[in-house]
C-alpha cells in the first residue's frame, strides 16, 4: 500500500490537503501547489478560505501573487469542508498548540481537527502531524484515535510526525529549503513520509520515530530559550555595572569559534520559544525528572518584562514624573522585525504591566493596524496603532521599542520624542545629541 502511495507522490497525481492555513501552513500549501501537487488548504475560518480562494494574502510577508499564481494554476483551493478530506492523498496538520493558563500544553486544536478528519478517512492515506508537542502526541492522540477508526497505522493509513521550521519573515529562507526531519510510527510510515516531503523539500532528514522528530523539535526551540536567558541575566547585571551588554556581544561575536550571538529583549515572543520548553518539561514530570536548567531560562526571560517596566518608571524620575498618569508609547507589537505576527508577544505583557501601573498607553506598529481577537489579548482586540507623525509621538512622556521594524526611522523617532527606552538597541548609530534621550534595557 505504501507503494502506491509512493507512486502517486512520484507521478504528482497525489492530492495534499493542508489543515490550518495560519504562517506554517499557507506557505506549505503554496509549496505543494507550486511543486505541481493539487492542493486543497482546509481552516475553519472562513475568512482565510475566502481570501485565499479570492487570491488575497492575510499575512504580510507572503504575496497576494504567490496564492494568485496558485489558484489560478488550478494547483490550490481552500476549504471549510473537512469532508473533502476523503479526496485527498496526503493530510498535513499545522494546527496552534499553545499553552494553558498553567504552562501546560493544550493540545484541544490538535484533538478537536482529529477528531473532525477520522471520519472521513480512507485506506492508503498518509497523516503527518507538524504542530510542536511534547515527545509521544503522534502515537498517544493521533495513532490511536486514528484506530480507533477501524484503520491499521503502517499498513491502511500511514502516521509521521515532521515538525515546522517555518521563520516568517526571513528572507533567505524558503519553506521548502529548510530540511525538513521526519519521523514514522512503523518503517512504512517512514518511507511514505520520506516520499510526500522529498516531493517538495531540497532535504529529508529521516528519524527513528515519531518521538525523536518531537524531540527534535524541542531541542532546537529550547536550545534558543536557555541562550536567550543567559544573555538576559547577563544584561541585568551588565546593567548594573554600567557596561553596554550590545557592545559585549558584538566584541564576543568576533570569535571564529565556540560562541553564536543571542541577543537580550523585553521578553520571548512567538509560536515556539516561548512555549516549547514547557512541553517538555510538563512531560519530563511523568518521567519523574525536575528539568531545572530549562525551566530556569523560562523564569528568566518571563521576567524581562519586569525589569523593562521598572526601566521605564527609572527613565521617568529622570524627568520627575512618575509612571502614574505619565503616556507611555509602545513601537512593535510583532514578536520579532518586519512581521506582522503578534503571537505570544511580550509587547502584550508590557502593555498590560505599564497599564497596571497608571500608565496611558498606545502603540505603533506598521504591521499590526490594528489588534485582532485572541485567546489571550481579548481585552485589547480594537485597539489601533497611533500615526507615525511628530504631533502624535511629542505627545508622549515615554517611547518604549519593543520590536523594532526596518521601515521605521530611528531618526525621526529620537527627534519627535521626549525619551526612549531602548530594549532592541535599535537607538545605537543615533549621534551623540540624541543618545542623551535613550535608556537602554
């Protein structure tokens, strides 16, 4: 059976379905579809169906042209309608897996699309879990409900989990030249895995098993985590010692060998670093094992947003005010540059912490216009980005960067402002008149 499946991949008469057209799965969507797979993209939200099937993008750093390009090829469709599951070849689930209230994971998309595409599976498919999750999620929720269906893993369907390395915004990667690790619950779940993403990836690396594809995951997301705390701490004691942290990290850089360069910020933002670690740490606990050192750097770098909050209230008494009542604005709701994704940012824990603390606070972000409905930021859905205007930002006794974007000019922020609070060192080629107007933290 696998072989047929194989075949199908080789000949491109296979149909991939993509579930959850967010920033992992639309450009893997368009990836098939521009490898000459028919592809079929399937969310429950029917605007994203509806702009995708219109030829319009709803994430910035993917172009209207690319899904135009798609569409009108023939190679790609969105749907709501998970009953055309049925229709295709190969089931791609890029679906959130965040964390619950307690740092747990919540894996209720994970469960609940499962649960939506079981009855509708069919012999000789393949299913392939992307979504970050702790070491045993294929086998302990997708395999067996996937049996429990009455389908045999490794001879009827095939189960292999490939974790996402998409990074939105990064222009010098594509989704298809990143390479791609597979793991399979049986070796024929490998090998049709190896086939459905070597059809569109210029490297396959395949694994033992689905546990060590988690795994894997994991490592690479918690490797950064630990890193970025490290330079976190130090930059609260470099602080303390009045010694630029930036300066030491780029003198640290000029080393060949033995150092990568992580760099400090107002807190973890995004689909992975912030989360990860805690997948598996929650799973270490069933093991019996205490994972301080990686729990440690979360501490850490939950913390930043702390230290930044009491920056500002110090670059305030500088000014004789207090963070009470004083206008505080914010530059960069995007967890990272040049994006226009918010997910898990700490600019939302900033706003909260600054409001908590008397201040008025806005934001400006190029990318984000304006606040979306969340899960977690419920409360400030509506809110819109300030103009970029010198009327609007001298109004403001404090300008807090946060994430900062290339289209913006520092130039012109240093100028219109009264002080900057500088979390990013996006302040450091200002001329020595306009330093004297930033804080860095």
């Amino acid at each position: 059976m696998s072989s047929d499946f194989t075949s199908r991949i080789q000949n491109h008469s296979a149909t991939i379905g993509v579930i959850g057209l967010g920033y992992v799965g639309l450009p893997l969507a368009l990836a098939y579809a521009a490898g000459g797979f028919k592809t079929v993209g399937f969310d429950i939200d029917d605007k994203k169906t509806s702009s995708i099937n219109g030829s319009q993008s709803y994430i910035k750093h993917i172009s209207a042209d690319s899904i135009a390009t798609a569409i009108q090829s023939g190679h790609l469709a969105a749907t709501t309608d998970f009953s055309q599951i049925r229709e295709v070849d190969a089931i791609i689930l890029c679906v959130p897996t965040p964390l619950d209230e307690h740092f747990e994971p919540d894996l209720s998309y994970v469960v609940s699309t499962i649960e939506s595409i079981t009855p509708h599976l069919r012999a000789g498919q393949t299913i392939s879990l992307e979504s970050t999750t702790y070491p045993g999620t294929t086998a302990e929720e997708l395999v067996t409900r996937v049996e429990a269906a009455g389908l045999t893993v490794g001879t009827d369907v095939y189960v292999v989990y490939s974790p996402e390395r998409e990074d939105p915004g990064n222009p010098d990667f594509a989704a298809t030249n990143i390479p791609k690790v597979v793991g399979g619950h049986t070796p024929a779940c490998l090998v049709a895995g190896v086939s459905l993403y070597g059809s569109v990836f210029d490297q396959v690396v395949p694994v033992s098993s689905t546990q060590v594809a988690e795994l894997t995951k994991l490592l690479e997301n918690i490797y950064r985590s630990v890193n970025i705390g490290l330079v976190n701490e130090l930059k609260l004691v470099a602080d303390e010692m009045g010694i630029d942290i930036w300066e030491v990290i780029q003198a640290a850089s000029t080393k060949p060998f033995g150092f990568k360069a992580f760099y400090p910020g107002p807190g973890l933002g995004g689909h992975c670093i912030p989360i990860d670690p805690f997948y598996l740490t929650w799973k270490a606990r069933e093991f019996g094992v205490h994972t301080r050192f990686i729990e440690l750097a979360g501490e850490i770098n939950r913390a930043m947003p702390t230290h930044i909050v009491r920056r500002c209230a110090d670059a305030l008494n500088q000014h004789k005010k207090a963070l009470n009542g004083s206008k505080v604005l914010l530059i960069g709701l995007a967890y990272k540059p040049n994006v226009d994704d918010d997910r898990e940012s700490p600019s939302y824990e900033l706003l909260d912490r600054l409001t908590a603390q008397g201040a008025d606070v806005d934001y400006h972000d190029p990318y984000v216009p304006v606040i979306r409905p969340s899960r977690e930021h419920s409360h400030w859905a509506g809110k819109p980005s300030v103009s970029w205007d010198q009327a609007t930002i001298q109004k403001y006794d404090l300008i807090l960067i946060s994430t900062w974007h290339d289209c913006l000019d520092i130039h012109e922020l240093a100028q219109w402002s009264k002080f900057i609070v500088d979390t990013r060192n996006a302040t450091a080629k200002l001329p020595p008149e306009l330093q004297s107007k930033v804080l860095k933290a």
